[in-house]
C-alpha cells in the first residue's frame, strides 16, 4: 500500500473520531475506503456494517493511535495512562468513535484481541457524565455486564472498577459459587455498575434485591460462549428487563447459536465492527503438534515442558486429572496450581493469585479457563488433552500473545489422535507440522528453554488443608464470631452447653466417660455418680423405663409374654442421674433375661442389654394409654 493510501486512510480515521455521526455511512472510513480498495461494507437497512479485511488492515498503520485522539474523556485517560494504556488496538479503534456517540454496536474479534476496553470505555464515560440518571439508589444500578463465566466477570469489573472510580462510581460483581450475602449487601447500599452472571443475578431479581428498569447501558460479553453453556434463555430474559431505550452493547466471537437472535430482538439500528475472524490466525502466536509414542512417554514430556522459568498453563479435558497433575507437578518440584470447576471461589481465586504473583509457575486447567482468564507474560499454551472442538482451541490457545505479545502453542497427541487432531486444526484454520519427538528432543528443548530450579515441596499436610480451602478464615462473619467469644482483654469466654452449664472440656469429658465404663463393668448402669446403679448383671433390679402398667418384650420368632410393672409410686422412686434412661434400658433388659425360662440369656457387661432382646418394642396387644407405652 502506497503513502498516499495510508494517508487518505488516516485522514478518513480521523474525520470519523473527531465528528462521530449517528449515522456510520456519512462519517466513517467507508465512503473514502471503497476507491482505495479495502473491503469495507455498510449495507443500507436499519443497521450499519463495517467490516474490516485483515490482510488490508495488517498494512494499515494503527500504532499511536491515543485514547486522546479517539474522543475519550479526560478522567479516563488520565486513569488508563495510570494502567500503562496509551494506545488503542484495532478493535478500540473502530467501535469506539460509535459506542461513545450512543450508538447499539456489535463487535466481533477473537479472544485477546481488546474487546474488554472496548466496552468499558464507554460504560464509564456515559454513566459518569452530566446526562447519567440521578442519584444512586439501593438495587437499581445503571449499568450491567454480562459475562458468562465468574473468572471473565472479575477480570471484567478489575478493567472498569479504576475506570469508573474516576467518577466516583462503584461497581461489584454478582455470581454463584460463594454467599449472595455481599452480594446482597452492595446491592442494598447502592452500586452503580453490576457485572453479573445470568444465573445468580436471575435469583437476586426474583428475590426482589435488584431490579433493572433503571440500566443506561448493556453488555453482553462472549455471547457465543453464553450459548454454548445454555444461558441463552437466562440472559432473553433480563434483557426483556432493561429499558428498551437503553445502548447496547454486544461482544461475541461468532454469531452463531442464536447469538444472531439476539442481535434482531434486542439491538437497534446497531453498527457491526469486526477486526478480524474468530478462526483468524494471531501473528505472533506459534503453533506446534508433538506426537509421543505412549502414555507414559507422555507424561516424562508434559514434566519437561512445564520445567521452564515463564509461566504456563496446561490444558486438561477433566476436572480430575487436572487436579491429579498439578499435584504431580508440584510434588516433581515444579510450582503448579489447578483450576476447574470443582473449586470454591475462594480456592479459584487463591491459585490464580498464586499463578499471578509467580508463586506457582504452572496453571494446569480444565475449560473453564479457557476464556476469562488474563495473567501477563505467558509464553506457553500446552494442551494436554487435545479439544474436540476448534473453538476450544482458539480461546484455550489465546491465552497467549495476548495484546500483541509472542507465544507458543504445543498440542501433545499419541498415534491414536493424530487424525482427530489433524480435523480440528484444520476447521481452526491451524497449519502446523506433527513432529515426533521425545523429552530430550531439540525442539522440546528449545520450548522450555532455561530450566527453572527445583523447589522442595511442602509437606503434605500443610498441601491438603491450602487445597482443601481450610485454615484460620479470615473472613468478616468468622472475624465477628470470634471477638463474640472472646472478653474485652481477648482471654476466651467459656463455653457453655444447651442447658446453660459450663462445657466440660475434653479431658474431663474422657475422664467421665472412662469412669462410666467402669462402672458398666462392675455391674451399674455407667450413667452419673449421684444416682445409684440400676441393673446390670450382679446389679441391684432396677424399674422398666415406661410409665404403662404392661410391657411386652420378644425375641425374634417367640410370643410375647406380659410383664407386670410391679414399680413404686412415681412420687417414691429416687431420682435419676444424668444416664437414668440408658439405665432404666439396661435395668429392663436384664429383669427380662432372668424372668425367661431357664435363663439361658444373659445381659452383657457392657450395659445389660442382650445381644437380641429388643428393648421397649411392643408388640401385638395393646398397652395402657395413661402410661408412656405406645399401643396398637
């Protein structure tokens, strides 16, 4: 491309950021864009489509464009320049002139390509000027993000979060997987940006603790990827409770899925942006195929690959085995955390800070973290399992050459794969050679480069409880129960039981219950001390626990013979101890033993119950109402 084609289409970029039209066809790169060739398309109907060819667009010289010169507010830029951000990418570039006007816009680009700017600029810029809708108020926020995943939704509100500060709003985040009680509690103190997932944000809305009829502005993050997990239906539904006249904006990889649904229902005379294709190959981004001969030949080159100094994340297809690896990693000396679906947040979060930080070198992940997840500086993408489907690739591979870093990607088969794998790469638009090769090959080598040192494992037990999510909380609930036990000097309160009395602690608890068996082995009942022992063999014949006149008691396959309750008035009988029920069992089952003929069954030591008599259980007849006994 010639200097006086890069510069008539600068010149078009320009007009299009320093006077945005409502209308794209007037004002945008298309009308100045179509002598030069480039393939630029606004079709005429009620929306407007801009359409960039990456090749052409490769040459189109973006590099210094300003948030500046895009039209972006001051107290933004001042907080993007304070993140690093200066310039803006492709993506940024093209929908921000339109998002910033007011316009509904649909923009669709690969993962890592910057979308996650792209529509926090405007959701900012737009709530924090003078035509924002009035006060804050409790559960009626005036923005919302949705996002389909809890790691994409907290990348997304650490974006907007400084972004929005610099207009004194607040934003929180909204999803399931930990206590809706925060949750709760923001929403009721006011909050003005919500970045949610459909799931628990429908439950809040059906509990009455937000409500959406005051939303400005919409987004709808990964769209795609929200179909493929069945949320569709979910997120028709809150949309239906945003204000009609409200912008939206939608961000989606494919419009596939129903996607394309959404688009008709819920945006208006919507301008569509796309950079490039989602199956478009990145750049900077290498890809290789290493073929092993086995499975455990594998797993020697899985260890050799995740031996270097950068951060890497390997990819598994199961929950299990994800967690199987990293324990192997670390217990081989190399750092290594997990992160699939069967962790709490609090477990997620803690191994994604511990990756973050460099605490641990290797992130070994299943799907859920495929999209969503932004750590800097990764300079290897393994997929253990390969993907059965191309879209997993390309969001799994994304994880690195992000924002125009280098990186690669390695794709571990075994003979048996090689076709699969071949077809998927393939509909991902993917050309890499399959090598065979072994740990100690030249290619592997030049993979991991230096090779980081080896770090002592902790001990077992101090690596169950931090995978376990156990320890010492530090959580405000748990910080308020124990200043509830403790005096004002910090000495603990003791404890007390359900009745009120002191709580015995565990050594006394042992003393009495040892004392109790002695007691049983001598012949009492083993309950309390100031009470004297009822039955037990050798014992003195206590009372039936009942207060009926008429017990019944079998063996298995016998009749049931009657028993007269020859006890004491109620007022005469001395009063039980701690362990008179157990007793009163004990005393019963040993008076029936020697009441049988012959008295071949005995009551045994250890409470004078026998081995086959059924204490209590009535049986055919009928027993006196006016007692405790229950009739038929």
């Amino acid at each position: 491309m010639t200097d006086r084609v890069r510069e008539a289409h600068s010149a078009a970029k320009r007009s299009s950021t320093t006077a945005p039209s409502p209308h794209l066809e007037s004002s945008c790169v298309v009308d100045r864009c179509k002598p030069l060739g480039l393939d630029t398309r606004c079709p005429k109907g009620t929306s407007d489509r801009h359409t960039h060819n990456p090749q052409a667009d490769a040459t189109v010289e973006t590099e210094g464009t300003t948030f500046v010169s895009l039209g972006v507010p001051a107290p933004i830029v001042k907080a993007l320049a304070a993140d690093g951000k200066s310039t803006a990418f492709p993506i940024q570039i093209d929908t921000l002139p339109d998002t910033l006007a007011g316009r509904d816009v649909l923009g669709r680009g690969k993962t890592g390509s910057g979308k996650t700017l792209a529509f926090s600029i405007p959701m900012a810029a737009r709530l924090g000027g003078k035509l924002a809708g009035g006060k804050r108020r409790p559960g009626r926020p005036l923005g919302l993000v949705l996002a389909p995943t809890r790691e994409l939704a907290t990348q997304i509100d650490a974006v907007l979060a400084p972004m929005a500060a610099a207009y004194g709003m607040n934003t929180t985040t909204i999803f399931g997987g930990v206590s809706q009680n925060r949750q709760v509690q923001a929403l009721k103190q006011g909050v003005d940006i919500i970045v949610a997932c459909p799931g628990r944000l429908e439950d809040l809305m059906k509990q009455g603790f937000v409500k959406l009829d005051a939303i400005e502005i919409t987004v709808l993050d990964e769209a795609d990827h929200m179909a493929d997990l069945g949320f569709l239906p979910g997120v028709t539904r809150i949309l239906k409770s945003t204000p009609e006249n409200g912008q939206r904006l939608l961000f989606s990889a494919t419009l596939d899925n129903g996607v394309d649904k959404l688009v008709k229902q819920f945006l208006h005379n919507e301008v569509l942006h796309s950079v490039d294709e989602a199956n478009s190959p990145v750049a900077k981004m290498t890809h290789h195929v290493f073929e092993t001969e086995s499975v455990e030949t594998k797993k020697a080159l899985i260890e050799k690959l995740a031996s270097g100094q950068g951060r890497r994340i390997l990819f598994m297809r199961t929950k299990h085995h994800a967690k199987k690896l990293a324990k192997q990693l670390t217990e081989s000396g190399i750092p290594a955390v997990d992160l699939h679906g069967n962790l709490s947040q609090p477990q997620r979060d803690r191994n994604l800070a511990a990756f973050q930080d460099g605490t641990a070198r290797v992130l070994v992940a299943t799907d859920v973290a495929a999209r969503g997840v932004h750590v800097d500086d990764i300079e290897l993408v393994i997929h253990v399992d390969p993907p059965t489907e191309h879209k997993a690739y390309l969001h799994r591979s994304g994880r690195t050459a992000r924002a125009g870093a280098e990186g690669d990607v390695v794709t571990l088969v075994i003979p048996s794969q090689r076709r699969d794998v071949a077809q998927m790469m393939k509909k991902a638009g993917i050309t890499a050679t399959v090598t065979a090769v072994k740990p100690d090959s030249r290619e592997v080598t030049a993979l991991v480069g230096q090779v980081a040192a080896y770090v002592k494992p902790a001990p077992k037990s101090e690596r169950a409880e931090q995978h376990s999510g156990g320890g010492r909380s530090q959580g405000a609930n748990a910080q308020r129960k124990r200043a509830a036990r403790q005096n004002a000097d910090g000495s603990p309160i003791a404890r007390k039981d359900r009745s009120g009395r002191p709580a015995a602690s565990g050594n006394d608890a042992r003393g009495a219950g040892s004392a109790g068996r002695g007691q049983r082995a001598a012949g009492g009942s083993g309950r309390g001390t100031g009470a004297p022992a009822r039955g037990g063999r050798g014992g003195q014949k206590g009372a039936p626990r009942s207060g009926s006149d008429t017990f019944y008691s079998t063996e298995s396959g016998r009749s049931a013979a009657p028993v007269r309750d020859e006890r004491p008035a109620r007022d005469e009988r001395p009063a039980r101890s701690n362990g008179g029920v157990r007793g009163d069992q004990a005393a019963f089952a040993a008076e029936q033993g020697e009441r049988r003929q012959g008295g071949s069954r005995r009551a045994s030591s250890s409470g004078g119950r026998p081995s086959s008599l059924k204490v209590g259980s009535l049986v055919r007849g009928s027993a006196p109402k006016s007692g405790g006994g229950r009739g038929r």
